[in-house]
C-alpha cells in the first residue's frame, strides 16, 4: 500500500490506529504555530539547543548544564508515532507528512466502556450520598 493510500484512508476514517510518521509544519506556517508548537516529543536536549538566554542565565548563576531527555514542543517530529484521530488534525491544520513508517492498526471499540461507566456511576453515587 502506497503512503498515499494510507493517508486517505486515516483522512476519511476507514484506517484507526497509530502511524509512525515523519511530519513537519510548512515554512508558511510556522509563524502561526509560532506561541504554541503543534508537534510535542520526547528528545534529548543539550547545550548547544538552548538559546542565549538560557545559556548566560546558567554562566551566571555558575551552573553546569547536562544532556537530559525533555518532552518538547516542535515544528517537526522524525519516526514519531501518532494516533490516527490526532494525525487528521494535524493534517487538517496544514501539517505535511513527509514519510510513513509503519501503521498499527486497531478496531476503534470502547474497550474501557464497562469501567468508565462503573466511575462514574460510583461518583454520581458519592456526590448523592455527600449530599445528605
């Protein structure tokens, strides 16, 4: 199947599951996305990635800085895996896949119905019981 063809098929709802894809926000874009970045993944993050600022801030206040791993917000995302529903709105947005991995997919069932029911249930039930 033709990446083409697996990108309409999670447009027009008949594919749900998960898709490892590489995405990216196109230049004209990226000053609407600029206060909120679309594409969020875990990387690691060294010194030369932080700004100026950052960096005086840690000359100053003499601290050293390590390589961590952080959950940042991106203009791009490389083998990322994204939900289906969440891969439309990107799309949706303006977003461009540039390339598909691989496709998980799943039948789209309440799995969680029964429990999430018997939660609320037993709130309601709290809040009734609280009451008197």
């Amino acid at each position: 199947m033709r990446e083409s063809q697996i990108l309409a098929m999670v447009m027009d709802g008949s594919m749900f599951g998960v898709v490892e894809v590489d995405i990216e926000v196109p230049e004209e874009l990226k000053d609407y996305f600029a206060e909120m970045t679309p594409v969020f993944k875990n990387t690691t993050i060294s010194l030369s990635d932080i700004g100026v600022y950052m960096t005086d801030h840690l000359a100053q206040s003499k601290q050293n800085f390590r390589d961590r791993r952080c959950l940042i917000g991106s203009m791009f995302g490389t083998k990322i895996l994204v939900i289906t529903p969440l891969l439309i709105w990107y799309v949706e947005h303006g977003l461009k896949v540039t390339k598909i991995y691989q496709v998980i997919q799943f039948d789209p069932k309440e799995c969680f119905k029964r429990f999430g029911d018997q939660v609320s249930d037993d709130r309601r039930a709290g809040e009734c019981n609280s009451r008197n």
